[in-house]
C-alpha cells in the first residue's frame, strides 16, 4: 500500500486533503495527515477509510523523522519557514517532497544531495507560485515551437472576493495567510519594461490607475510582484522586451493601501501599548510619532473608517506594532464569512511576432469558491500539489531532483488533470 504523508490542515489544505481521501480509496493507498491541532485534522478526515490523524510539534525531529519514513510521498502544507525542517527529514530519509511554496535558500543549497539520492523535491506547486508557472510556460512553448518570438510577458493573479459577496468598500476579502496580505509588497518590486529594468519602491506600488480588462469579470487594477526578472531567466525569455508578474486587486484596494502605506501604517519597528489604547488613539499617536497628518481623501477616510482605525474600541493586545495593530483591523473586517464566495483569477497576456507580423494573445482563469471552507484559493493551491502527487505515486512524473513546474514532463499531465477538475484557462487571440 502507497503511503501519502500531509503536513499541515489548514484552510488551504481543505480541498487538497478532500482530493486525496479520495484518491486513497480509489486506489487503497494510505493518507497521514499532521498537524499540532489534532482536533482539526480529525475534522477534516472524518474519519474516511485509508486515512489517519497525527499530532505532530514539527520541532521536535524524532517524531517528524518517524512520520515521514512511513510515507512515499511528503507534501509540507506549513508556514514557508518550516519546510527546511521537513525537507531535510526527507532528505534523510529518502522520502520525495511538493510544497506550494517559493524554494526556500536551504532547500535550494541541498539541490546536489537532493539529485544525488535519485529524490524528487517539487516546489512551487500550488496557485502562484504554481499554475501560473504551468500556464504561462505552455503558452511561452507553444509560440516558440510555432516559430513566434516573445516580446512582452505579463502574468496576472489575484485571490478575490467574488461579485456576489462584495458588500465592503475595499471589495476585498481575505481568504489566505492575512499576514501575508498586510506585507505584501514592502521589498518593492523589480521588473522590465520597454527594455529598461524598474526598481519600483514599495511607496508607488499600489496604484489604482494600473488596470486590466478580465473578460466577463471587469476592471482590475495590478501592482507588480517582488522580482519579476530572476522568472524571465527561468521562462527562457531574459531577452523579452517587457516582463511582468502582478497581484491584481479592485481599484478602490488599491487606493486605499497605496493610503495605508503613505501613513507607515505596515510599520513593524516601533511597537505601542495597547492595553488601554483605541484604534483612534493608536492611529493619532503613530501620526504623531512618524510626524505624518491623516490628509486622506473622502474614498480614503471610508476605507480607513471601514478598517475601524477612527474606532474608540479599546486593542487591549498588549505590545504591537503598527502591522499587527492593522492585521487585527483586516482580520475583524475582511475576513470571508461562512457563506462567503472567494475568487481566483489568472491572466496571461503575451505579445509575440512571428516574422513581420505582431501578434498577442491572452489567457484567463476565473475559479469561484463555495464558500469560506471550500474556497477558490484552497482549490487552486491544493490541487496542483495533490495531482503532482498521485501522478509521482503512479510512476507518470518520473523525474528526480530540485524542480518547479516549468517543464513539459511536469505541466502538461497536471494541466490536463486540473481540466478535468475544472481549472480550464480561455484563450483570446489578436493583433499586437
């Protein structure tokens, strides 16, 4: 029996462990899922047949060790921090690893050993990054092999709310990491365009006059992601004219963060007591201590209004810093609710020549979720991650080393295995 090994049950791994309860039964093979809130894993296994809940302290290597050498496969659903830890247990072990996350530098360094142990490390392998990489390197291959020559590349991907649950002025809701959300961006971002390299600081990031058009879904606006040109090199296009990866957000988000970053308000150095501090009172004294004023426009004052930041509600949290004191104001307002719909959308937009002619063509993915568990954003994490696994588990991905989805052997059964599930990108085509 093919023992599947799952660290971490949180709520992007809700559609991931459904998948493979699934898959374990279909093809009786086993799925061990871990996590420090054993009662969580429980609620989510149900107790499904082939399938068996693990208290796991992932600091604690003698047990993560014992774990991972029952298992084939070992897929690290935790914080990106922690996958060091996992992966050199697998490394140990000589057991194969997929995350959805950014190869972390550890993991990176042990490429060598990982090769070596004939071993399998698939990073990388959940939304972005994950089937973005997928998406765009089918379209980037197809123009090559078709004889077409690549001159612009943007790739676009939001985690948003969908239309029918938007009822809050920031038309946002968050249903990922919310530390992530309030972060975002602070390294500034890195990116070509026309030929030049753009160091753009994190002050001009959030603008709401940079939009796009989604098909059937209107206009969104975009901030370009940390360091877009490290991708051009691995999309085998260094020598594009323009390439850019982005976040897309509503306007009046963008409008409103750009706000939110002017006042130093994701500040993490000074931190305030809040034992006995308001919202008010903690926004007058960070403007005081920064020497900034709240001249904020009407929209602006709304969406800091809608955050509670002029609220008389005492935080009573004990030391924070400015980001904290603004993630328990995003996590109390914008969170999805139970019966909340998230949305994902993705968009590739690809200007190309093929001799004299210019071409360009555009690709899109919209996917809605069912509410706050069953969400877009857990869907197209978890998929990717647990298709890669099954296919790795049935011989169908054979390869060995540190990789992330960017080649054929990888992309292309996953991408057809996500159509079945219902993960189908639209394509438009044009003149450049």
């Amino acid at each position: 029996m093919k023992k599947i090994l799952l660290f971490g049950a949180g709520k992007s791994s809700t559609i991931l462990i459904e998948y493979l309860k699934k898959k374990c039964i279909e093809y009786d093979w086993h799925l061990t899922v871990a996590d420090n809130d054993l009662k969580l894993v429980e609620n989510k296994l149900q107790g499904a047949k082939n399938t068996s809940a693990s208290y796991i302290n992932i600091n604690e290597e003698e047990n993560r060790i014992y774990l991972i050498r029952q298992a084939d496969v070992v897929i690290s659903m935790l914080p990106a921090a922690l996958h060091f830890l996992v992966a050199q247990s697998c490394i140990d072990a000589g057991r194969h690893l997929l995350t959805a996350s950014y190869i972390d530098p550890h993991i990176r360094a042990s490429a060598p050993i990982i090769q070596q142990k004939g071993l399998l490390f698939l990073c990388e392998m959940g939304l972005d990054p994950g089937i973005d990489h997928m998406s765009a390197m089918q379209m980037i291959h197809s123009i090559q092999n078709n004889g077409g020559e690549i001159y612009s590349f943007h790739s676009h991907c939001g985690g948003l709310v969908a239309p029918e649950s938007d009822n809050n002025p920031w038309h946002y809701k968050i249903s990922w990491n919310p530390r992530n959300i309030i972060l975002a961006g602070k390294t500034g971002a890195v990116y070509k365009e026309d030929g030049e390299i753009i160091n753009m600081p994190y002050e001009l990031l959030f603008n709401e006059n940079r939009t796009i058009e989604v098909t059937g879904e209107g206009r969104y606006a975009w901030y370009p992601n940390r360091d877009s040109i490290s991708y051009s090199k691995l999309y085998d296009l260094a020598q594009c004219e323009t390439f850019i990866r982005t976040t897309l957000r509503h306007p009046d988000y963008c409008l409103g963060w750009k706000k939110i970053v002017d006042l130093k308000l994701t500040d993490e150095d000074k931190k305030y007591n809040t034992s006995k501090l308001s919202y008010s009172g903690f926004f007058k004294e960070h403007l005081a201590y920064h020497r900034l004023t709240d001249n904020s426009d009407s929209k602006q004052k709304k969406l800091l209004s809608f955050l509670g930041l002029y609220d008389n509600e005492i935080i009573g949290r004990g030391l924070l810093t400015a980001a904290e004191i603004l993630q328990i104001c995003a996590e109390q307002q914008l969170m999805l609710q139970p019966n909340d719909r998230d949305m994902v959308i993705m968009m590739h937009e690809i200007g190309y020549r093929t001799g004299e002619a210019e071409k360009k063509v555009k690709s899109s993915l919209v996917v809605k979720g069912e509410n706050s568990l069953e969400t877009a954003m857990a869907k197209t994490v978890g998929l990717p991650l647990g298709i890669a696994t099954i296919m790795i588990l049935k011989g169908k991905i054979g390869l060995s080393g540190l990789h992330i989805p960017v080649i054929p052997e990888i992309y292309e059964p996953v991408l057809k295995e996500l159509k079945n599930e219902g993960i189908i990108f639209k394509e438009e085509k044009g003149k450049g």
